[in-house]
C-alpha cells in the first residue's frame, strides 16, 4: 500500500472514517487481550455497584481502535510515531445493542521539514465526543 | 495519595517477551485489519522482522509498571477510585514480535485538585539491547471521598 503523499494533504481534509460495532463480546476479547479484567468491563453488578450507568468499554480499547482508520490510511502501524487521547466521555455497551462508535480522522498539523502530519481524531458515541485532543503523528517519509 | 511519591523510580519490570500470536490476537481486539498486524508475509515485505504491534500495545507491558505502583502501600492509591485520565505513547519504533522489553516507571508528577489527586506515571519501554522503543505516559485521576 503506497504512503500517502504528505504535498498532496491540506488541513482540514478528512483522511478516513469508521464506525466500530462495539459488543459486549468485544469487551471480553480486549480484556483476554490487554490482560485488563477490570470486572466493570463486563458485569453489570459490578458496575451498577460503583455507581456506572452500565458496563463500559476499556478506554485503552476505544483509544485502540479509534487510531485504526489511520493505520489503515498510512498503510503500516509502524508509521504511528506518536498518539495520545484524553478519556472524556465513557462508552456504555448495552448487553443487547452494543454501542456505535465512530470515528473521523482529519489532518491537523503538516510538518514537511519532518515529513510527518498530526491527524485529529473526532471520536463520538451517541452523539457526544469520548475522546478529547486526540492526536495522531504519523511518519510520511 | 501519597505527595512524596513525586520523581520516584520503580525497579524494571521482568522481561516481556512479545509473542506473535499475543500481537494478533491484541490486534484483533483492537479491531485491527491492517496485514502488517497479523501476517508475517506481509510484514515481512514491508521490511519488518515479524508482525508488527498496534500502536497501543506498548500498554500491555505498562501495565506491569502501573501494577507496580497501585501494590506500593507507600503510594496510598485506592484501585476502586483510579479513574483513566489520558494517555500517550510516543515511539522510537514500532513493537515487533520477537522483541524482549522491559519498563521502568517513574511518578513524575502528582497533583491534588479539590478532593482528587493526579498522578502521571511515565513508563519507559527499551529493548533487549538497551535502547528505547515507546514511553507510555498515564495519567491516572484518584478520586477523593465523597
């Protein structure tokens, strides 16, 4: 897959989009994954005991996931050089409708002496923002 | 929250092997699709040794630092009251299967706002020969009594 061409990008432009169908299967599978078993990632007493509106997904899995339309748009998770999220907003995943969560990649910052680009992350569940200064840098050259 | 636990450094974990099946099965959890993730061919010919990790797996081997630090009766953390505040990774290079790394954590700032106090813990990731690889830095929200 080529590299995209860092003259050809302007700030603002929407480099890629996804929406992730989050489960609670999804949640079980990144806890197994991550080695994170927080029991508020998957039982709705333990939630409900702690004072949740429901079981959440892990933040590191939305952080996860959220970089991937990028990943995919660089073409190599080896041009991933720098990310960071702040966790704003928690993702309920209901037991039966899951949760949506969608994610929008625009670039922010272009960096030609560096051959590099900051890619802004628009993260959104339910139509409220989950993740906040959400940054991308990614490795052009 | 202890405030003396400022500039602390904690030993280095126990070296963490990267296995190729845990970077595939990390990656799809992650929901990862990319090749390069999950089949070595392909990683192979884009000039890896071996599949490579998502850029958020490097909190797989934090994790051992944060557990680390949440054990420590001198920190004084309440684990039911740790809230995720943010989280960056910044790379030298990708993780690779195949690579030992090993973490050394230090607290480098707590703060106290109201009720809650703020702790960042920065976890520095090098490989086998010494030579870094990603810093993973956290900031965890300890929420006060109520």
């Amino acid at each position: 897959m080529p590299t995209p061409d860092l003259a050809s990008l302007a700030v603002g432009d929407v480099v890629a989009e996804r929406t992730f169908d989050l489960t609670r299967d999804s949640l079980v599978r990144y806890a197994g994954a991550s080695g994170d078993f927080n029991p508020i990632h998957y039982r709705d007493d333990v939630a409900a005991s702690v004072g949740l509106p429901g079981v959440l997904a892990h933040g590191m899995l939305t952080m996860g996931l959220a970089v991937q339309p990028v990943v995919d748009w660089v073409g190599d998770p080896a041009r991933v050089v720098d990310y960071q999220v702040r966790f704003t907003r928690p993702v309920v995943v209901d037991p039966e409708h899951g949760a949506a969560v969608s994610v929008v990649a625009k670039v922010g910052q272009l960096d030609a002496e560096a051959s590099a680009a900051r890619i802004d992350l628009t993260v959104t569940y339910d139509g409220a923002t989950v993740l906040g200064k959400a940054q991308v840098r990614v490795a052009l050259g | 929250m202890n405030p003396e636990l400022q500039g602390r450094v904690f030993p280095p974990t126990e070296p963490y092997l990267v296995g190729r099946e845990k970077v595939r099965e990390f990656a799809r959890a992650v929901f990862a699709t990319n090749p390069i993730n999950l089949d070595p061919e392909a990683a192979r010919a884009a000039g890896h040794a071996d599949v490579v990790a998502p850029p958020t797996f490097a909190v797989v081997v934090q994790e051992h630092t944060l557990a680390q630090l949440l054990a420590d009766p001198d920190a004084g953390i309440d684990f039911s009251r740790v809230v995720h505040g943010d989280q960056r990774f910044t790379s030298t290079r990708a993780i690779v299967a195949g690579d030992l790394l090993t973490a050394t954590l230090t607290v480098s700032s707590v703060k106290t706002l109201g009720a809650h106090s703020m702790v960042t813990a920065e976890s520095v990731i090098t490989d086998e020969g010494g030579a870094h690889v990603v810093t993973a830095i956290s900031t965890l929200v300890i929420r006060g009594e109520d």
